[in-house]
C-alpha cells in the first residue's frame, strides 16, 4: 500500500453564491456611440403598450427602436454596462413617462421610496387613521377610521390625545418594548404613517377619476332619449364601472392588509414592502387616466359634439383596457366601417 495516497477533492468546497447585481445607478448614462449619434433621444413606453422604446428625433419625424431589438443590433452582452443601463430604462418607465440620457434615475428603483410628494395633510390623515386604529385596538373593537370628523378630532380633543397616549403605552407593552419606550412604539407609528400617506395621495387622485363615471351618468340622462348616443354611452358606463370598481377594491384590500395594527407593528418590514408594491402599481395606473380626466374636468356634460367625442375617445381607452380582446377587435373593426362610411360621405 502506497504511503502516499493520491490526491482527492476537498471534502468540503465553498459553495458558489450568485454574483451580486451591480449598483443600481443614479442617473441614466450610456456608453455606446450609438447612443449619442443623435441628439434629443429619449426613451417612452410605446403608445397603448408596455414596451420600452427609443424615440429618435429626425428630421422626417421621431423614430422609435425597442430596446430590445437595440440590444440586438448593437450585440450588448447581457453583463454589460449599457446592457444593465438598457434594463434599468425599462423598469424607470414604470415610474416616469419619459427618461433621457442624464436623468436620475427614479428612487422606486434606487431604494424603494417613491418619487413624488405627498402633502402635510396627507401625512396627517394617515397617522391619524393609525392613532385611531390603535385606540380602537386598545377598547377591544379595532376598525379602521375613514370619517375625517373623526379624524380631525385626533388633533384637536384633549380626551382623544389622552386615548392615544394610553394606546401607545399599552402598545409598547404588547410589543414587549416596556412602557418605558413608547417612543419606540412612536417611531413605528411614524414611519408607517409615512409609507401610508402615498397611499392617501392616491386615494385623493382616484376621487379626481371619479369624474369619469359621474359625466358618463349625466350624459345618460341627457341623451337618453337618443338611441345612437346610448349605444355608446351604455358600454361605457359599462366599462366604466368595472374600472371603478376594481380601484376602490384594491384601496380596500389595502385598508384591509393594515387592519390588525399590532400584527403590522410587528412585521413593519413586510407592510412596508407590501404597501410600495401597491403604491407603484396604483400609480402607474392612475398615469394612464391622467389625460382622459383632465379632458372630462373641462367639459361639464352638455349635449354638445365635444362630448359626444369625448364619449367616443372614452370607450376607446376603457376598451383597450377591459374588453376582451375579441370584443375589442370587433370594436375596432366597427369604428373602421363607420370612418370609411364618413368619408364616402363626404366625398
């Protein structure tokens, strides 16, 4: 027997972690000359799609690349600085409406903060709803309060401040902090009251929507009586309501995911992740209905063609977005036809 054995493999090796994803950066920057053969690029979802474009502007009119198929052409390895650049573009358009080269990039991305400001009255009510959920919690019958009298009384009656104090004390002994560190309890409190105040900017938003619905049933009355209108009005209303009806769905399925106060004390972490996953999406959302509000905000419901246009262009955006795709093509088609008719017409 040989008094030298041969070689073996360690019995142990480190096992190989996956490599780290780079920084994301701060502003956009590319590398590529490709990218700065033309001045004035900038990059947009496409119109009525969720893919990431480049809009160059030329002479002839602006023309849109994917990013993908830049990718592509340009060869970039998918480890790549302006690869990575390209990828974080696309997820900067969740958040902004346009992005050029030498933006910063939004905070979403960069820390998970949102981008834009909510208001002092904002940040109020949603602590306030909190310091009501927890005197709520503390009598045994814990509820959410959306009253705003009530509301208002969390700032201004000395017996409700007196409540409030008495429910962050026994909160900080629930929480097993003692009640000599309610300012503890206070921090918590704060910091979701913080991340909730977005989520009550929004609210105020979804009630500026709401004019959508409401001139949609004005003009059901006012036009009832004309049946080539009221067959456009009726399916927008239609679609119309299911659009409203999943809004307020998903702000109470918020309200609900914060309804037990000390299991959200408790698992601050998780809720705040949960609340700026729903917070991004109902403002990416409420992007999209920017336009057709403002429109219906300055036209009061009147039997006027403006209207009537605006009903037109109303169903085109609601049907895009909740019609099934075979009702939308049929749609489409039918609005086909009846251009062509106009302009036979016409002519």
């Amino acid at each position: 027997m040989s008094d030298n054995p041969e070689p073996t493999e360690p019995e142990t090796q480190a096992e190989q972690k996956p490599a780290e994803p780079p920084p994301v950066p701060e502003t956009v920057e590319l590398k590529h000359p490709f990218f700065a053969a033309v001045e004035g690029i900038y990059f947009r979802l496409a119109d009525g799609k969720e893919d990431a474009v480049m809009a160059t502007p030329l002479d002839t009119g602006v023309v849109e690349l994917s990013l993908g198929g830049i990718s592509r052409e340009l060869k970039l390895a998918d480890d790549s600085a302006d690869a990575y650049m390209l990828g974080t573009i696309a997820k900067s358009l969740q958040y902004v409406q346009r992005i050029s080269i030498g933006d910063s990039v939004p905070m979403e991305i960069r820390s998970g903060e949102a981008s834009w400001d909510v208001t002092d009255k904002d940040r109020a009510i949603a602590r306030g709803r909190i310091s009501m959920q927890l005197v709520t919690w503390l009598s045994g019958d814990e509820e959410i309060v959306t009253d705003m009298e009530q509301l208002a009384m969390v700032s201004e009656d000395p017996t409700m401040k007196a409540k409030i104090s008495e429910a962050f004390g026994e909160a900080a002994e629930k929480l097993g902090l003692g009640r000599d560190n309610v300012e503890k309890v206070v921090d918590l409190v704060d910091s979701l009251g913080e991340e909730l105040s977005y989520i009550e900017a929004l609210r105020n938003q979804l009630q500026r929507i709401f004019v959508v619905e409401s001139r949609i049933a004005e003009l059901g009355e006012l036009y009832r009586s004309d049946r080539g209108v009221m067959e456009t009005i009726t399916p927008v209303s239609r679609l119309s309501h299911i659009a409203m009806t999943g809004f307020r769905r998903d702000f109470e399925d918020v309200d609900a995911q914060t309804g037990e106060i000390m299991a959200v004390l408790k698992n601050i972490g998780a809720q705040i992740k949960y609340i700026r996953t729903n917070r991004d999406d109902l403002y990416r959302r409420f992007w999209a209905w920017k336009e057709i509000v403002e429109k219906w905000e300055a036209h009061p419901a009147r039997r006027t063609r403006n209207c009537e246009d605006l009903l037109q262009e109303t169903y085109r955006f609601l049907a895009q977005r909740f019609l099934p795709q075979n009702e939308w093509e049929l749609f489409t088609k039918a609005q086909e036809r009846a251009a062509e008719a106009q302009t036979e017409s016409t002519w």
